[in-house]
C-alpha cells in the first residue's frame, strides 16, 4: 500500500470525510475545553493526546469506518488479481 501511494490516498480521504462530518471541528472544541479546564500553560501536547485519543476513535462515524474499509477491500482485491 506503500509503495503505490494508496496509503496517502487513503490518509486524504480520511482528512476530507472527518472534515465534513464534523469531527475534527468537535476534536478542536475538546482540545479547547481540556485547555481551558486546566489552565493552557498546564497542558501538554501529551496530556492533549492521552485525553483526546479515546474520545475521537470512538466518534468517528461508522459510514466513514466503513467506506476506509471497502477501499482497502477493494485495493486488496485488486492487488491480488
């Protein structure tokens, strides 16, 4: 997937449908809220990621999980024909 540039095909795809729907505007709202809560010169990037992580795996729509997943279905299949 590498090699023929479908991985960043699929990480373009992925930027552009979390766009759409909304979730990165919510994932940047949760960062600010964090920021707010403890005081933005007591967060860390780390402490963004270790809050944040779970909250945005879980939010991201299933259509957008599941069309990620027909493409590299799809690439699949075509990689080993």
């Amino acid at each position: 997937m590498i090699e023929s540039g479908e991985k960043e095909k699929l990480m373009e795809l992925l930027r552009e449908r979390l766009i759409e729907c909304g979730w990165r505007d919510e994932m940047k709202a949760l960062c600010r809220a964090y920021a707010r809560k403890k005081g933005r010169n007591n967060v860390t990037v780390d402490d963004l990621i270790d809050v944040i992580t779970p909250k945005g795996r879980a939010s991201v729509p299933d259509s957008v999980k599941a069309e990620l997943l027909q493409r590299i279905r799809s690439f699949l299949m075509a990689a080993a024909l």
